[in-house]
C-alpha cells in the first residue's frame, strides 16, 4: 500500500510539473506584418490547440515536454506547419504566415506521423464532410463515391458500398472512430451501417495498407473522422434539417459538445427517413425505401500528459430490399424482403506522453446484428403484395427472421512513437482482432465461427532534408478461422467444420521529393494480403438480395498484392495539377463466376482463385486564377483495368469517369452574408465495354449537377445553408455498379436538395 501511495504521488508531481509548460507566441501576416485574428493552432498528436485572439496572441496550457509537430491555419493564408520541442516553463513561437489563394491543406490521421497532405510520403485523399454534403448526395457513400478513385456498389439509393480502383467488399478496410469496421463487409446487400452525422471528414487511402492496418486493407482504407470535441472552456450545438424531394427523404439532427479545463462530452441525434426512389422515367422503385436512427457519444478527459476518450455508436437501419418497378407508393416502412440492421460501436483511446515518445492504445468493440425478413416468411401478406404498416410494425419486431446473424468483434491496436532519433520517426505496434459469428435464424449464409488475428508493424519516417522523404516499414500477421459444421452430414446443405491459419509478411517503401517549390513527386510501392472470408470458404445458399446460390471454396489460399504508385502534383497560387498512376498485381485473386448449374431454380455460382492485374489512375487540374481568386475550374478524369491472368475483364470494375466543375466562393464581411458559394457540374462516364463472364455492357452516360449555398448570420445565430440539384436533365440510367442492373431499374431520376445547419 505504501508503494501505491509513493506511485501515485509521483505521478502526480509528474503531471503538475509538466502543467507548467506553456507555449505562447503572436501570428502576423508575412507581407505586412498585421496581426491575424481567429488562425487556430493546433497539435495533431496531442490533439490540444488555441485560437489567437484580435492583436494576433495565443497561448496553449499544459503542454508535456517532448518534440511535436505543430500547425497553424486561417483561410487565405498557407497552411502553416512545423515541429517545435517543448521544454520546462514557458516556450515561445511566433508564426508569420504567407497569403494563399490555395485552399488550406489539413493533417492526415490515418497514418500514423499526423502530417499535413503535402508532406505525407503515402498519397492521402482528404475531404470534408460538409463539402460532400453540399453536392446532395442522399447517403454517406454516395457522397464519399465523388472523390476521384472511389466508386460505389449500389443497392438502390440506401445500401452502397465503397469501390477503390476497383476494389471493394472485404479488400477495402473501413475506420470509424479510430477502430476497423466489422460488419459482415462480404456482403454487398447491405451498406456501411454508419450515419453521416457527427463525421467530420474523410480519408482514402488508395492501395495497399496492409502495412497499417494488416487484412482486408490490401485495396485501400477508407476512414471516417469522427467530430472533435470542443475548444477547452467552450461549448457548441447545432440542429440541421435537410429534404430530398425524390425520395421526399427528411434528414434531421442535432448535437452539443462542451469542454472544460480537462472534461469534455459531445452528444449526437439523428434520424433519417426516405421513401422508393424514382427513375428518370418517373417510376418509382418499389421498395427502395429506408430508414435510419442514429446516437452519438462522447466523453474525454485530457490531462498534461494524458489524454483519453470513450465514444460509442448506435446505428439501427430499416433497409427495403428492391427487386422490381411495381406498386407506386410513398411509403416510409419497408416492405418484404427487408433487412433491421443494428450496429453497437464502442471504442476507448488513451495516448500516455513520456519525455519525447507517447504510448497510442485503441480499443474497441462492434456489435452487428444483421436481420431479415422474407417474404415466404410472411405468406398471409403474398396476396395483395403489400404490407400494411400498422402490421409491419409487428414484423419489426418478429424474432424468426429467415436470416438473423450476430456479429461481436473486439479489437485493440497499440502503437508506440518512439522518441525522434537523428530526423527518423518511428511506430512500433500490435494490433489484433478476436471475431464471434452466431446464427439464429432459420436461414443462414456462413457458420458459427470464431476468427483472431494479430499482427506485429513497424514503420519510419525520414526526413533527409527539405525536399526529400522517406518512409518504410514491414509487418507479420497471423489469422486463424475455426468454424462449426452446420446442418447433418450427408444431407442436403450440410456444411462441414474448418480450421484455417493464414499468415503473411508486408512491407512497404516509398520516397517523396520536392523537385521545386510547386513540383512534388511520390512513389509508393507496398505489398498487401487478405485472408479469405467466410462466405468464400464456406458458405452454401441464397438469400434475398444475392439472385445466386453461393458455394464456397474451403480450400482458398491467401490472396496476396504488389502495387506501385507514383503520383505528381504541381501546385501554386492560381494553378493546380494531379497525375497518379498505379500497377496492382494480385495473386490467388478470389472471384466468383456461375456454374451453369441451378439448385431451386436458382442459378449456382462458386468461389475460384487466378492472378489478376488492374491498373489505372486519375487525372485532374484547378485553376483559381488571380485576382479572381472566388473562380475555380475543376477536372478529373479517372479510369481502372481489371483483368485475369487468362485475359477475361473481372466484374464490377467501374467505368472511366470524366468530372467537370466551375464552382465560385465568395467571403463576404457583410453583416448578413457571411460567404456563399455556387457550382455547376458535368459527370460524363463512358461505356463500360470491358465486363465480366456474368456482367453485361453499359452504355455511357452524362449527368448535370448545380447547386449553392453559404453561411448567413440572422438573431445572431450563424446558419449554414445548401440546395443542390442532382440529375438534373432527369437522364434515364443504369450504373454499371448498380445491382440492379440485371433487373434493368434506373439509378435516381431528378432530385433536388435543400439542407440548413444553425449555430447554437
């Protein structure tokens, strides 16, 4: 007891010794030394910052001693960015900044050296939420599927999953709050089971991350950062409305977040309700309706040299299940077939700061209930093939759905920073995952199985000089899959025990270089794996959604990738310009193709393994020219190649796309008009004419996009207001990732989007 107290008592010494440490200085204008006003200043690794006030001050409190990178921001201006050692007492650091037309750059968090875009080694895609908001997108991922290189799989407008150089499923990794996503991710019927509101910003990493973040990360990462919390002695809320007048989708929300010296909390509503979408011929597609409610929460505790926070999901989603153009209705509730899909999501990060080194440790646990109801289930409903909702609130409710899968994944990821040693930057981790899949319904698409996996990563950074970067790094993963046998044996669906290891070594290398002030060039190559999943081993049946009879294939090997990419950005005041190209061979590619066999008069489909290459890029420019810097233009244009080793296209590759923006912001210093903004669009994709052995053709398409919005000050109240207008020729389409597609159901029609966020 006596050593506890002695412990305890020099940590507490420790933390008060360290809380005397502050960081002060004053921010100016680099051309006419005026002070600046309102730039924040932050710490990404210690996620701690300030705002300077009217003469330009700021200070931050509490800092621990230690080498961090520091970054100051204000529109308008460059982004500044830099690394300062903080020792005992009172440390000081002015920062003149440069003007800019360019748009400030933002710190990348799902690598693990929280550096800003420019100076990542590894090609990062940033945007912000609110931006993908201000384009109408209905969904989260249809939003996210506007970054160039992203696509979607698509189920109607409610369920999509996201497409990285045409790779997707299982082979693109999803983060949300800071822990790997596990929701049954083998299935393409049913989408992300994360809601928009409270996500700040997203992240795409296109290629193998492997490295990183170990399976299923072998086509890339998309991660979601979640909402920071408040500013220290400060509180905020907010309540946003929008409506969709093709789905007559009502989205609404509200949230507040209020921090103390050390406390702080946040806490998040929403609810989102949309009825079947029509086409551009006006049809509605019956049930393509859906629905969602979602709760956020917070709580963080930040101390000098400890920082730790809990935030915790809940997602219930009502998704209809669309198979035909039929009974033309506004109805909210789904019919049959539908799913109730509820995900838990818990996580806890505590980062510990010693002398020059920090100790990162994330835990957490997901929770996915996955249900659905068919229609055989519920024959007294067949007759008139409508379900009246005063009964469906029942089935909601009904315990013996056809399928009912309940997936509990715990996860853990400690990483620590070791102190900066003669310009390297080093993380050393261990990250792992303990997975539990039960069934309980009548019907069921995989077994009962229990799946762990570790893996053990080490990387570095180094920064030679100014203009050159490296980085490199290399990780050992182990997964071992032990399913049970399902059914009797030698009856019809029987599906036998299995007891899987899968191991695998990774590296990755890449190097960037300043050629000049405005020229950058980066070339990555990394090598990824990913295990095969449940379905592919072991799975035997159909269900809705799926038009297929699925057998899996127990004797799958890892599938294993090398890819090289090299990108080239220039970039200046008033012009800028993106090249990335990529190579991406896999080995043991896992596919499924038909059979040409039918069991129940469904067509038989199973799991094969062959080498595949895709390979492709995109392309871009934005010009901003001055002095109209409130004029930008933007291009994009993106393409992907998939092929076997035999020569026959793979399936789902997306189509080359060519993007075209003239968008317009203004600042404004008026009283009312804050600032606004407009645009006008034009997304041209062509003819996907390379397709796979079950696939067919789709032709090429152009759609008109407009839209505006800004921020107004009213009651002294600020408001952030959009209307977008999407399709808004009303072009009759099909996506070629759309999978409805074999049905011939047109994507969404003409939709227009009004959306407002007020300030409390």
């Amino acid at each position: 007891m006596k050593n506890y107290v002695l412990s305890l008592i020099c940590v507490l010494t420790f933390i008060s010794l360290n809380s005397q440490n502050t960081l002060s200085g004053k921010i100016n204008n680099s051309e006419n030394q005026e002070a600046l006003e309102q730039v924040s200043v932050y710490f990404p690794q210690l996620e701690k910052g300030s705002i300077s006030d009217s003469a330009g001050n700021y200070t931050i409190d509490a800092l621990p001693l230690g080498t961090y990178n520091i970054v100051a921001s204000y529109i308008g201006f460059q982004t500044y960015s830099g690394s300062i050692t903080i020792k005992k007492g009172s440390n000081t650091l002015n920062i003149s900044m440069l003007p800019s037309a360019i748009e400030m750059e933002e710190v990348i968090v799902s690598t693990p050296f929280h550096k800003l875009e420019r100076e990542n080694v590894m090609k990062v895609e940033f945007a912000k939420l609110s931006s993908l908001k201000s384009q109408g997108a209905p969904t989260l991922v249809e939003g996210i599927g506007a970054i160039p290189g992203v696509d979607v799989v698509s189920t109607g407008v409610g369920i999509g999953k996201p497409v990285i150089r045409g790779l997707t499923s299982n082979r693109v990794l999803v983060y949300t709050q800071g822990i790997r996503l596990e929701n049954q991710q083998f299935g393409a019927e049913h989408g992300l089971g994360v809601n928009e509101a409270g996500i700040e910003s997203v992240e795409v990493i296109k290629g193998p991350a492997s490295l990183l973040y170990g399976s299923d990360a072998m086509g890339g990462v998309l991660y979601l950062n979640p909402e920071k919390f408040a500013m220290s002695n400060s509180t905020e809320g907010d309540i946003n409305f929008s409506y969709n007048t093709n789905t007559q989708g009502i989205s609404s929300g509200a949230g507040i977040k209020s921090s103390g010296d050390k406390f702080k909390y946040l806490l998040r509503l929403a609810g989102v309700s949309h009825v079947d979408y029509a086409g551009g011929d006006g049809e509605r597609v019956t049930n393509s309706r859906f629905n969602e409610k979602d709760l956020k929460m917070g709580l963080g505790y930040q101390a000098t040299s400890l920082k730790s926070e809990i935030r915790y999901n809940y997602n219930r989603s009502n998704l209809g299940i669309p198979e035909s153009v039929g009974l033309q209705t506004t109805s909210r509730t789904p019919d049959l077939p539908y799913q109730k899909i509820d995900n838990h999501i818990l996580s806890s990060n505590t980062k510990i700061f010693f002398n020059n080194s920090n100790l990162d440790i994330t835990l957490g646990y997901i929770g996915n209930i996955r249900k659905e109801f068919e229609d055989h289930d519920h024959e007294e409903h067949e007759e008139e093939g409508e379900v009246h909702e005063e009964e469906h609130e029942g089935e909601e409710d009904h315990e013996d759905a056809a399928l009912n899968m309940k997936l509990n994944t715990f996860n853990y990821n400690v990483q620590y920073h070791l102190p900066v040693w003669n310009r390297f930057e080093t993380v050393v981790g261990v990250q792992g995952i303990h997975q539990t899949n039960e069934n309980f319904g009548e019907e069921i698409l995989i077994p009962d199985a229990t799946t762990q996996d570790i893996g053990f990563m080490g990387t570095t950074h180094f920064h030679l000089n100014q203009n050159n970067d490296f980085q490199l790094g290399l990780r050992f993963d182990h997964r071992n899959i032990d399913s049970r046998a399902y059914g009797t044996f030698g009856e019809e669906g029987y599906i036998a025990p299995l007891q899987k290891n899968f191991n695998s070594f990774n590296g990755a290398f890449g190097y960037k270089n300043n050629i000049s002030e405005q020229f950058t060039g980066r070339i990555n190559i990394a090598t990824g794996f990913r295990a095969p999943n449940l379905a592919e081993l072991t799975s035997y049946g159909s269900h809705e959604g799926t038009n297929r009879f699925e057998i899996g294939n127990a004797n799958l090997s890892n599938e294993q990738n090398l890819q090289i990419d090299l990108a080239l950005e220039f970039k200046n005041e008033h012009y800028e310009f993106f090249l990335n190209g990529f190579h991406n061979s896999i080995n043991n590619y896992i596919y499924i193709a038909p059979s040409g066999t039918f069991i129940d008069e469904t067509a038989v489909y199973n799991y094969l393994q062959e080498d595949a290459t895709l390979y492709g890029g995109e392309i871009g420019f934005h010009l901003h020219p001055h002095p109209y810097d409130w004029l930008h233009i933007e291009s994009s244009y993106q393409t992907v190649i998939g092929e076997l080793r035999s020569g026959e296209s793979l399936p789902l590759i997306p189509a080359n796309n060519l993007t075209n923006t003239l968008r317009v912001e203004f600042f404004n210093s008026d009283a009312f008009l804050l600032n606004s903004n407009a645009f006008v669009s034009v997304n041209t994709t062509f003819k996907q004419g390379n397709v796979g052995a079950f696939e067919t053709e789709t032709p090429g398409y152009s759609l008109l996009n407009a839209g505006f919005g800004g921020d107004i000050k009213f009651l002294k109240k600020t408001m952030n207001f959009n209307l977008s207008a999407n399709n808004l020729l009303n072009k009759e389409y099909i996506a070629h990732l759309s999978r409805l597609k074999t049905d011939g159901i047109l994507n969404m029609g003409r939709s227009f989007t009004f959306g407002i966020n007020i300030l409390l």
